[in-house]
C-alpha cells in the first residue's frame, strides 16, 4: 500500500513538475506523467509475476543473477553498447527500451550475498574476503561508469546486512579507512567531484555553475512554508530548476505543498521502512531475513540520499527518489524489489 501511495504521489507531480519542461524541450513527445502512468502497469504486472514466482527462492539461483549483472556492467561499457548521458555512461538501449545495469547490480548483489551469509560456518579470513570481492566487483564496474550515488547505496547496505550478519567490528575501522582513501583518490581522479563538494559547501560562489542544482532547488523550497504554494503551483518547474521531474522532484514537491505536504511524505517512506523490517523479523529462513532487510534499507537509503541532496544535506550525486521520480528503469526496479520482498514473505506464511 505505501508502495502504491508513493507511485501515484509521483505521478502527480511528474505531471505537475514535467509538463512545462518536456513542452519546450520534447515537444511533439509522450509527456512524461503519461510514460510513468505506463511504466506503473508494467510494473505492477512485473511485480505480481516475480511476487508469484518460487524459483527466486532459492539461494542458488542468485549466484547465476549476480554474473549476468556483472556481465551487464562491463556490457554497458563498451562504446557502441552503453549510452551516455549527462556524463555518465550509464544505459543499455534495447530499441526504444533502456536498461540501466546498475540498478540491477544492485539488487542481485544485495540478495546473493544474504545468500552466501546463511552458508559460513565460521568466520575465517578467506570467507570474509570472498564476500567482500563480491562487493567490490560490481562496485568498481559501477564507479567506471561513473555513478557513485549508486555504489554509496550498495556499499551502505551491504554494511548492514554484514552487520545483521555479526560481522567483527574490527571490519568496518578498516573499510571506514579504506574507505576514506579512496573517496580521496577518486576526488583526484575526477576534479568535478570536487566542484560537486565545494557547490555543497557553499553553492552561492558559483550559482551560475556547480551550485546551479542547489541554489534553484533551495529557492524552491525556503518560500513555500508549511503549505506550499498549492498543487501545480510551483515557480521552479518553468525552466529555472533542470529537469524537475528527475532527481530533484522532492523540491517541487515541497514547493507545492510545503513542509507539512513533505513530512507527510517522509512518513510513508518510515512506514513501508517499519514494514519491511516487520515482515523481516517474522521469518524463520535466515536468508530471507538478510535479503528483506537488505532490499528495504536499499530503497530507504536511496530516499534519504536523495532528499539530503534537495535539501542540501549533501552534494549533488544523481540518485533517484525511488517510486516518485521519472524514470521506467528506476520505477521497474523499484518495484521488483517489493515484489522480492513479498516473494519472501509469502514464503514465510507457507512455512
């Protein structure tokens, strides 16, 4: 139910926030509200196949989904195969249809190494390194793309299900050190990331440029108050925040309806948050209980970045709200991983 509460709710507002920018900028086209009406069906059929589908159940069969994933990031790196945009060579296009691996990696990854944590028996060295190789290959591949709002949200979940897991503390001083090495070097690789820090820091000095995104959306935000402007009322949306029905969307959001309108939404994301987590404990089969506590902190994770992001809690990273903002793949997805979580769940009952 939270689910289709935040589907809907973001249709809404791809049509509030969308409208006017893919006039101008894709006239003649499919308006964006009626794409994501579309995406939500195909979804929702999606969904009730794999919520239905027992194969998913077993824990080997996601050994073979994390290899096709693997393979689907290097695939999106070869020229002529994976698509660039904004920077990020990101896609897969199949005809009219996009792809985008990352996303997938993600899920297959999270739930293949619950998988593999319900088999040790000990927690000797080479086990807790295989683990950790299987981390880091498709986040290295996902960083080569780049997209590093996607590899924060994977390395963040696996660290809590290595947690739930009884992982030795001592791990995470090592990783957090790591870590903070190479968040260094990939900041000297690519000197946008810097920008990206220093417009979070102060996006005033360059509002123009790098602070564009947060000077635009904070303008959306500060005059709106407790209620907004009202519904299809923002100022933003014409053509002063860049495509305002993606990754900024919570802006517009609160610009229409406020910070009692936004809060309102922040708790339909505890709720389905409470509600995975509620599902998890009732399980009797352990790897379920990693996966569905992996899945839900994933798409709560990936929600609470992006609105630090909005609000200015944190540098722009080009993560999406999940089952809000605009887009087929994320929404797709995102919905998939509901229905993961149901699939287990149901197993739960049979039990």
């Amino acid at each position: 139910m939270c689910a289709i509460a935040l589907s809907l709710i973001g249709i809404v507002f791809i049509f509030s926030a969308g409208t006017y920018w893919g006039n101008v900028h894709y006239r003649g086209q499919t308006p964006f509200y009626l794409k994501q009406s579309i995406y939500f069906v195909i979804a929702l059929i999606i969904c009730v196949g794999v919520m239905r589908w027992e194969l998913l159940q077993r824990q080997k069969v996601w050994g073979i989904f994390y290899i096709v994933s693997i393979g689907l990031l290097i695939a999106v790196l070869i020229p002529g195969i994976g698509i660039v945009r904004n920077g990020s060579q990101s896609w897969i296009g199949i005809g009219a249809l996009t792809i985008q691996p990352a996303e997938i990696a993600k899920v297959t990854t999270i739930i293949y190494l619950s998988a593999l944590l319900t088999q040790r028996k000990s927690y000797e060295r080479i086990v807790q390194w295989k683990h950790f190789i299987i981390l880091i290959i498709p986040s290295i591949l996902i960083m080569m793309q780049p997209d590093f709002g996607a590899v924060f949200i994977l390395v963040v979940v696996v660290l809590i299900v290595f947690f739930l897991a009884q992982y030795p503390i001592r791990l995470y001083v090592i990783l957090i050190s790591v870590g903070i090495v190479g968040l260094v070097a990939l900041i000297i690789a690519a000197p946008y990331r810097l920008k990206r820090i220093e417009a979070f820091i102060n996006p005033w000095a360059d509002p123009l440029g790098s602070g564009f995104q947060a000077v635009q959306s904070l303008f959306a935000i500060g005059p709106a108050g407790l209620f907004g402007h009202g519904l299809l009322k923002s100022r933003q949306k014409y053509l002063y925040l860049p495509e305002p029905q993606n990754d900024f969307i919570f802006a517009i959001i609160l610009e229409e309806i406020g910070l009692v309108g936004g809060m309102g939404l922040l708790l339909i994301f505890a709720c389905f948050l409470i509600f995975g987590y509620r599902l998890a404990l009732q399980c009797n089969n352990v790897f379920h209980f990693y996966a569905i506590c992996g899945l839900t902190t994933m798409i709560a994770v990936q929600a609470a970045l992006n609105i630090g992001v909005v609000i200015n809690l944190l540098p722009v990273t080009g993560v999406t709200l999940p089952f809000i903002s605009y887009g087929g793949t994320s929404l797709v997805v995102v919905w998939v991983t509901v229905a993961l979580i149901l699939n287990f769940a149901n197993e739960r009952r049979k039990e």
